[in-house]
C-alpha cells in the first residue's frame, strides 16, 4: 500500500463535495478514486465525454489532483 497525503476516507467526503458541485451539469460521466500522476497521493479520477467538458473543471479540488479521462459517449447495449 501506498503512503498517499490523504486517507480515503478524506477523499470521499472530497469525492461527494465533488460530484455535489460538478455532477448533474451535463459534463461529468463519473467519478472516482484513484492514484495522482506522481503515485504520492490520491486523486479524484473523472469521465468526460468529450474534451471540451473538461476544460470546465478544475485541476485541483479540496486538495486532490483532478485526472480527467476523455471517454467518448456511452451507451447501453
């Protein structure tokens, strides 16, 4: 297990803070806990359909790295 600055349990009030101030706006596919790019910390790990969606969102919120994966439209089959 990695040592992170942050304790999941912080970066789930984080993650819900998060989803109440973005999710629902259109933008936001999902949301998620993950690693940030330098593996010392969490991050918040978002979805996005379309690039210019994540232009709108911050790099950073409460503290975690924002990573914003571009994943295309999603469809039920």
């Amino acid at each position: 297990m990695v040592a992170t600055k942050h304790s999941m349990e912080e970066a789930i009030e984080i993650q819900k803070a998060f989803e109440r101030h973005f999710a629902g706006k259109g933008e936001v596919l999902s949301v998620g806990i993950g690693l940030n790019g330098s593996m010392d910390d969490l991050a918040l790990n978002v979805c996005v359909s379309r690039p210019k969606e994540a232009e709108n969102l911050p790099k950073s919120f409460d503290g975690l790295e924002v990573v914003v994966d571009v994943v295309g439209a999603i469809r039920a089959y």
